[in-house]
C-alpha cells in the first residue's frame, strides 16, 4: 500500500533547473535510505543520489555540484533540485525508498533538456 508518486518532470533548455518531487503515502517504517534514480533510453539505470538514514548525502560524479537531494520528514517528500542541466541529463528519473520493511519506487518522471 505504500507509494511513490513523483512530480516537476519537463522539458528545459540547457543551463535552467528543475525540482523534483517524491510525495510517500502510506506508513514506511524504518527508512534506511532515500535515493534518485536515472534512466536514459538505452542506457543503464544509474544512481544519481541517496541519503543513507544517519548520513550524508552522495552523489554521482557526473551530478556532483549541480544536484541537490534533500528530505521534508514532516511531508513525507524528497526532492531533487537539479540546476545547471545539459543534455546529458536528458532520462526518467525514479525515487527510491529503502527501509526495514520493503524496497518502494516510484512511477519515474521525464526530464528533457534541450540544446
């Protein structure tokens, strides 16, 4: 009954910024780590960012600087505030919830930029 359900996907031209958001219904007991995931077509699913509980956010090399992973713990929502964006970013980004009880994703939501 838990669920992932992501917002602030779109189409943006290079060097603009979209936030990202990850709204979890349902009780998620336990979280051991919060993550994003990306996707482009062809290509491997990549972790671009997580937050293990008790940590320190990490990120890809490729993300490092210009992405943001942060947690609102009183509205359940993790956010991705991706700024400076090129092309290369261009994929379906996923949110990710681990804890003690299951693995949760979410829906994906689609982040084109454009030259």
């Amino acid at each position: 009954q838990v669920q992932l359900v992501e917002s602030g996907g779109g189409l943006v031209q290079a060097g603009g910024s979209l936030k990202l958001s990850c709204v979890a219904s349902g009780n998620i007991v336990s979280i051991i780590a919060t993550a994003w995931y990306r996707q482009a077509p062809g290509k491997q699913r990549e972790l671009v960012a997580t937050i293990i509980n008790g940590g320190r956010p990490n990120y890809a090399g490729s993300v490092k600087g210009r992405f943001t992973i942060s947690r609102d713990n009183v509205k359940n929502t993790v956010f991705l505030q991706m700024n400076s964006l090129i092309p290369e970013d261009t994929a379906v980004y996923y949110c990710n919830v681990v804890s003690i009880t299951g693995n949760y994703w979410g829906q994906g939501t689609q982040v084109t930029v454009s030259s």
